[in-house]
C-alpha cells in the first residue's frame, strides 16, 4: 500500500506539462488515430505547452447583443412619452420598395379572416338552436363561448388544408419562393454556408450516422468547398462526451472530413439550444453568409441543401427559409401512423399555410437555412423578465427569431415543395407528450411578446395559433365538462319557465335533434375532409410508395380511429400543462428519445391510471344522467378507459413492423428510401454494433485518455498556486471516492481539465500496477 501511495502522490505531483508528457500523448494518439490529426494540423500545443487537439476553426468574434423586452404595454407607453425607451433595432431601418407578394398576402389572409368567421358564426348560430333555451342561460352562454373558439380553430384548420389541397393540384404558386428560382441554378461561387448540429446526450451512433449521410451527400453534389459542418455539443453525460469525441474522430477519418466538420462541446451550457446556436454566431458566424440549422435526428440531402442556398442567393430579401422535413425512420406502431399521417396529410397544411402566409411564415427550428448577417444583428433573445413559469430565458425560440427576422424587415418562407428534407418523431404517445410539454411552455411564455413593438400582424397570429394549440385542450375540456353540467341541471332540476320578471309568456325549453345532426355532421366534415382529400391527392400522383390506392385507404381509416381514440387522451394531458405551467411549475427539459422506446405497462399504469379513472366515473354519471347522451360521448369515454393497453400495444416496434408488412401505414421514404436515409440506417447499425467508450475508459485506457486530454478545453496557467492546489484537491477527491462512484458533474469537470485527467489517469495506473 506504500508504493501504491508513493507512486499515486508521484503522479500528482506531475500536474505540470513538464516530463515530455506532450509527446508521450501524441505518440498515443498516432497509434489510436492514425496519422491523419497531425497530417491536417490539427494536433498543436497550448501556451503552456500541452497537447491540444483543434476541432473547430479559429475564432472571429461578432457582436450578438439580445435587445431587452418590454413586455409591459403600460410601461412601454410610459417610456415612450418619457423619452426613456431606447428604439428597437427594427426602427429607422430603410425598408426595401414592398414587393407584389405583400400586397398579395394582406389580400388572401383578408379572405381566409372573413371565411373563418362567416363559416364560424352560422355554426354557432346553430348550435344556439340545439340548446334547450337557446343561449338564454348562463351556462347556455359560456358553451356558446367555448364552441364559436373551438369552431374558429377548426375553420382556419379546414381552409389551410383546403387551400394546400388546390395548391398542390394545379401546381407551384407564382409567388412560392421555389418558383424565384429556375432549376440547375449553381451556387454563387462565394457563398459559404455553415451546417451546424446542436445536440444534448443524444444517441451518439445515430447523430453521427445522420451527419455522414448529409456530409456524403453534399459531397456527390460536387459543392462540398461551399459548407463546413459544425456539430455543437451542450451534453453534460461524461460518457457520451468520450463518445462524442471518439465518434468525430471516426466519422472525420471515414470520410475524409478533417478541417470540414468541426466540434465543439460549450462548457457553459445558457439558454440551451438557442444559446449554442447564439455561441456559434459569435464565435464564426462572420465567416458565413448562411447557417443551416439541423436537430440531432435530421438527415438532409445534398441537393436540398444545394437549392436552399440557391434560393437563399436569388432572393437577398429573404432571412430564412424553411424546408418541409418528411417524418421516417421509426419502426413502433405509434410512429408508424404518425409518420403516415404526416406525410400523406402534412403537405396540404404546410402548403396552405405557405398560401395565407407567404414571406411572413413559419420558422420550425431546424432543417432551414438563415441569413447569418441579419440573424446576428437582430435575433439575439433576451430572457424575458420579471417571475414565475413564463419569465426566464425563452423555451420555443424558433417562432421568435422568425418574428424577430420579419420585423426587421426579412422574409420568412416555406419551401413547402422542396424534398430531400428528413426528420424523426417519437416512438411513442408518453415520449411525445414529454416533447409537447415543452412546446406548451414555450407557446405560453410566447404569448407574453404579443404587443411588442414593431412585430408583424401575422407573427402576432403565430404566437397566438401556437397558444391555441395547446389552450385548445383544456377549451374542449370545459365545453364538455359544461355540457354534462347542462345535462345535469335539466335532468335533476325543475324546468324555467319564467326567467324574467314580468314575463307574459313562458319559454318552453326546445329539442331539435335535426340541428344537432346537421352541426355534427358539419363539424366531422371539416375534421375529416382534409384527411379525405389528401387521399385523393396522393391517388392522383401515384398511390405505389403507400402500399397501393386500397392500402393508402385502409390506413387513412385506421389512422382516423387511431386518431379519435388518442385525442381526448392528448386533451387531458395538454389540459395538465396549460394549468401547471399557469401554476408555476418547472418543465423537465430532457433530449427527446430517439430510438424505438416501447412503454411499460407500470409506465402505462402511471401516467394513464387517473385518466382511465376519470373515463369510468364520468360515463356512469351521464349513464344515470341519462342514458340517451352516453352515445354522443362514447368516442371520448372510450378512449380515456382504453387508454392504458392504447398506449402500452401502440408503442410496441413488432406491432408496427406487422403493421409494415401488410402493407398499412406505408411511405415512400420506406418503400423506396432515398439514399440518404439508407445510409443513415446503414452507419446507424455499423456504430452501434461498435463498442462504446466511456469515461472510465478515459481514465483506463491510454488512447482514449489522449484523446480526451486533447478534447480538454479548461487549460489555466500553469504555476498559479490556487489553481494547482484545486486539480490536486480534485484528483484526490476522485481517487478517494472511487472513479466509477463520481456523479456526471464531477466527471465532466475532470474532463474538461487535461491536467488533472491525466494526472488521474497516472494516479489509476500506478494503483493497477502495484496490483491494487
């Protein structure tokens, strides 16, 4: 035990760059990684002179200063009269001649506005006649309320599709940003692009796998000079920040990547992605006139990426440009018809959205090109201030950089029909509504920028669609609560004849069964037409890639009743976010899954236990209501009592496969994959098949330990007495707790730390070969 102490406090003491460790490490690193590190300059040494590997390129800094919100119109007002509000960057800018396409959009969103309310106001007119007394009540009144909103956002979902529908049939709009743009355009030979990955403890073998595939295909493009790769990494898992570096590595040697794809893991984690995305910006967005933006599951050909840029080139007004990413690549049932449902049923929205919206539209967060320069000057985020759940830094940054680009006076475009764009979902119901509960958060601290100065009226109705996507939920859910409510009351109680003081006459409450029909049978049109008519599209441009036209239609079917069955689970649930986060509670912010996940029956049992609760007490109670109401609320009852097995069977990955080999819910990228999705699965497999390094294996194995000690990024001084005696405590600390016993922060300190890794690694190797 003697030595062992002698030879660990010997290591400890070697904390300095001195005793030729620098060319002991790169040695190790020529026999792990071959040559190629050294052969393209990568391997340098620091101030003081310690290995270093460079994985990104040298920094040119640019000023990204976010501009405070005021969020307050009072106080904004206030400051305005005082003279004390700085103006917002937006103001005083030269605004370009307005384009025909302006003039154009105000026109169509004109028509969409009066469709929705004309459409929305003879529904509720109807519904006034189903009622008992006609809207006559206070309870009668607030069901009104409720159903002419739900109405209105059903409407504007019918005429969306509707339009896309039309759109997609007689061919490109004139003003689409695809048409500004003849095809074989080359990329203009200076423009430089930048495709940059933001990840977090995500699945290192798929990320990876997704980027070479990209990497490929932009290489069979012949304009690979024209973009840099750049993969940023916010992961706090030590193993998979081992991972992550030994997979550049990889990835860089196979394809001959070394000074085209960059990596680099922030040591500071703010503002989650639209922080890296912002360090980025700061650090090398000068360099580049465009970034593309990618999430961790995108796959984009080259070809995409080559339009993109072209598009980008031809159209200097242009800020971003999203593409229409095509869902592929899970195998569970719940994806499966997801993944349908999307492809067949998502062109319509997304073209008829780039029909009402045209250069004030959408941005998504990934898998769209922006202009750097603008982006850089005007789309920094603030937190937004104050307290509580919807203070802080903003959680759904895209659709505010989007607002944000738009009011400086930059168009934001779809282009909804450009292929070669790829993304994943979830694998399963309770995966997905983790990922809708951020969404739900972020929409609703959105909302709080809805009166800020200067936004255009459309990015106003986005951050208001994207409150109601979720504000919806807990809207259906009172409108039915109300109704059981009115079902009750006149049930248990004796009827109102006289309502008013001084009534001559009596009211007499009213059944019209017709209208009833008539409004369900409307409303159900609206709902399900869509689906209908993308049906119908897909048959007219060829059904072979979904399996056939009597295949397409089965799973159109299924997917309906797939549908109806989860909506009022999803109800529930989003109802659950909207009031937590309106009661202040933290979201849990984690990395979606992005493998075939399948829900446990315990799991299932947890989260749907008090739902299927719930399903049974409400339908004995409109049972003993009334019996003759239970038929309208069987689709809603028998969904919240099947929830369990619902959720548990369609997350199972043999159910979908089967589902696959009969033929249903097939699609294109599936039937006939592009090569870049087939690459994808191809590397997928070849790097999971792979062992994994970890962190212990940076402390055990040497190469791996160079490796790391390369990666290093917190190199102080050497010599500063506090800083030494600090890595000393540390190793110390480790070594008495037992590596492997370390929690993830401890590990990734010591990996940021070179020194104290490799003094660590030293200590480690001296206790093996003293046999302890």
């Amino acid at each position: 035990m003697r030595r062992v102490n002698k030879a660990m406090s010997a290591a400890l003491d070697q904390l300095s760059p001195e005793h030729g460790q620098a060319e002991e490490l790169a040695q190790t690193l020529r026999t792990a990684c071959g040559p190629e590190l050294e052969q393209h300059g990568l391997v340098g040494r620091d101030g003081d002179g310690r290995l270093r590997i460079e994985t990104a390129p040298p920094i040119r800094r640019a000023s990204m200063v976010p501009e405070p919100w005021v969020t307050n119109p009072l106080m904004r007002g206030w400051k305005r009269v005082s003279s004390k509000m700085h103006r917002s960057r937006a103001q005083g800018l030269t605004q370009p001649p307005e384009p025909r396409w302006k003039s154009a959009g105000r026109a169509r969103r004109m028509i969409l506005l009066i469709a929705v309310l004309a459409q929305t106001a003879v529904a509720t007119w109807y519904m006034k006649a189903v009622l008992p007394y006609q809207g006559g009540q206070a309870l009668e009144i607030a069901i009104l309320l409720l159903f002419a909103l739900l109405f209105c956002w059903v409407s504007a979902g019918f005429w969306t599709a509707l339009m896309g529908f039309l759109q997609l049939m007689i061919g490109r709009d004139r003003y689409s940003i695809s048409a500004t743009v003849a095809e074989g355009v080359p990329i203009s030979p200076h423009s430089r692009t930048a495709i940059v990955m933001p990840i977090c403890n995500e699945d290192v073998g798929r990320v990876f796998a997704g980027l070479r595939a990209t990497y490929e295909s932009v290489e069979r493009t012949g304009d690979l000079d024209k973009f840099d790769f750049f993969i940023l990494s916010d992961s706090y898992k030590a193993d998979q920040c081992v991972q992550e570096q030994q997979a550049w590595v990889d990835v860089c040697k196979a394809v001959g990547g070394f000074g085209r794809i960059f990596y680099r893991r922030r040591r500071r984690r703010v503002k989650r992605k639209s922080g890296n995305i912002d360090d980025f910006c700061r650090r090398w967005g000068s360099q580049y006139d465009y970034m593309v933006v990618l999430d961790a599951d995108s796959v984009m050909s080259g070809e995409c990426l080559r339009r993109l840029v072209v598009l980008m080139d031809a159209n200097p007004e242009a800020g971003i440009i999203q593409s229409a990413p095509r869902a592929s690549g899970m195998d569970s049932l719940y994806a499966r018809v997801q993944q349908f449902a999307t492809r067949v049923y998502g062109p319509l929205f997304t073209a008829g959205l780039h029909f009402w919206q045209l250069g004030e539209s959408h941005y998504w967060g990934h898998n769209a090109i922006i202009r750097l320069e603008p982006f850089i000057q005007h789309c920094a985020l603030a937190p937004l201030p104050g307290k509580g759940g919807f203070s802080g830094a903003i959680l759904s940054h895209d659709f505010v950089e989007a607002a944000l680009m738009r009011r400086a006076g930059w168009g934001v475009w779809i282009a909804y029909d450009l292929p070669g764009s790829y993304e994943e979902l979830p694998p399963n119901l309770l995966d997905e509504l983790q990922r809708d509960q951020r969404w739900c958060q972020g929409n609703l601290m959105n909302f709080r920028l809805f009166l800020i100065n200067g936004l255009h009226p459309v990015h106003r109705a986005v951050f208001l669609t994207g409150v109601m996507s979720y504000l919806s939920a807990p809207l259906w859910f009172l409108f039915l609560a109300l109704s059981t409510a009115l079902l009750a009351v006149h049930t248990l109680t004796t009827p109102q004849y006289f309502v008013t003081p001084f009534q001559l006459f009596p009211i007499w409450p009213q059944w019209h069964p017709e209208e009833a029909i008539a409004l369900f049978s409307t409303t159900a049109v609206l709902l399900f037409l869509p689906k209908v008519l993308s049906v119908l599209l897909v048959w007219a441009k060829g059904a072979r890639g979904y399996g056939g036209a009597y295949k397409l239609l089965s799973s159109m079917l299924l997917e309906v009743l797939f549908s109806m069955l989860l909506a009022p689970i999803r109800m529930l649930f989003h109802t659950r976010f909207v009031v937590a986060a309106y009661l202040g509670l933290k979201v849990q912010w984690k990395s979606p899954a992005r493998d075939n996940n399948e829900t446990s029956w315990g799991e299932a049992f947890r989260r749907h236990g008090l739902q299927t609760l719930l399903g049974i007490c409400w339908g004995l109670l409109v049972a003993w209501l009334n019996p003759n109401f239970l038929w309208w609320m069987i689709p809603i009852l028998a969904s919240l009592v099947l929830a369990i097995p619902l959720s548990v069977l369609s997350s199972r990955v043999g159910l979908g496969r089967g589902a696959y080999d009969d033929g249903l819910f097939c699609i294109p990228e599936e039937t006939s994959p592009p090569r870049e999705l087939a690459d994808t699965d191809r590397y997928n497999e070849a790097n999971q098949a792979q062992e994994q390094p970890g962190f212990l294996d940076a402390l055990h194995r040497p190469e791996v330990n160079a490796l790391a000690y390369g990666f290093g990024t917190a190199r102080h001084r050497a010599g500063h007495p506090m800083i030494e005696s600090a890595r000393q405590a540390r190793v110390r600390n480790a070594l008495d707790a037992r590596p492997e016993r370390l929690n993830d922060q401890h590990r990734v300190r010591l990996l940021d730390d070179p020194v104290a890794l490799r003094a660590l690694h030293r200590a480690l190797q001296a206790s093996e070969a003293s046999g302890h």
